[in-house]
C-alpha cells in the first residue's frame, strides 16, 4: 500500500509542477491560454502586415493561399476585442492590441467599404483593360474576379426575384 501512496502523491507532484508552470507563463505579454501562442501569433501578425502591404486594406479573403485561416485569425482577434470591450476574458493581451493598433488595424470589418474597395478596383481593371470581364484566377488581383463573379450572381438572383 506504501508504494501506491508514494505513486500517486508522486503523480500529484508532477500535476502541482504542470500547473505551476502554466501559471508562471500566464505573466507573458502572450498568455498560455491563448489559441496561438508567442510565435504563432507573431507569424500571423506578421502576415497580416505583409497582407496590408501587399494589398493597401485588411479585408483577407477566405482562400489567401500566402497564409492559410489568416482571415479566421484576423477574425478572432476581432472577437477578442469585443470581448475584451466588454469585460469579458479575453486572450486579446495589451502588448498584441498596442501592435495591432501600430499598424491602423480596424477593430470593426464593415461589408460597405469592402465593397467599395472591390468596387473600385474594378474600375481601375476597366480604366486599364476597357472591359469588367475579369478572369477568374486575375494575376494582378486574384480576388476580383471571384467578386465580380459573385456580383453578377447576386444580381440574377435581385433580378428573378429570388432571396440573396
């Protein structure tokens, strides 16, 4: 019976250290209990920056093959935000908001001014082509044409009187 008792406060042991050493991480600017940790965070920071670059916006398509789920992760950083707002737990830490916010990132995604990017850069592919038949896979833009696509779709759908 002694050996079962010295095994099982050795497990207990081991699960106190596990512990203290999740806490003693939690004073990190990037805490253990955030889905991304310090490098995972940083990489999709970093993208989001090239992103910006890249692009001139934040508005990261679903499919951007340069950094699978960055839209999911700029998502989620949103969400922090909110419930960070709010009061609520949140893995959002003041270090990520302030290198957020260094870069202008917007905390709320308006659908509008999307639009109207997408908008204009089709009139910029006009003024330089002289036609709005974008390519599907559009080298130097390969999201326009998946948006202007959409477009004319959801303009059948106005047009036969069908629901968006």
């Amino acid at each position: 019976m002694a050996k079962r008792k010295a095994s099982s406060s050795s497990k207990s042991r081991s699960d106190t250290t596990k512990k203290r050493k999740v806490s003693s991480s939690s004073s990190s600017p990037f805490p253990s209990k955030s889905r991304f940790d310090n490098d995972t965070w940083l990489k999709k920071y970093d993208a989001l920056k090239k992103f910006k670059t890249k692009t001139g916006h934040f508005d990261v398509p679903s499919k951007y093959d340069e950094c699978p789920n960055l839209r999911n992760w700029v998502n989620r950083q949103r969400y922090e935000y909110r419930s960070m707002k709010a009061g609520m737990s949140s893995c959002l830490t003041t270090d990520r908001l302030s290198a957020l916010e260094t870069i202008d990132f917007p905390w709320e995604f308006i659908k509008d001014d999307a639009w109207e990017k997408k908008f204009e850069e089709l009139k910029q592919f006009k003024k330089r082509y002289g036609h709005t038949q974008v390519p599907a896979k559009c080298k130097e833009n390969p999201t326009l044409g998946n948006w202007v696509a959409k477009q004319r779709y959801q303009y059948r759908l106005t047009k036969e009187g069908k629901k968006k």
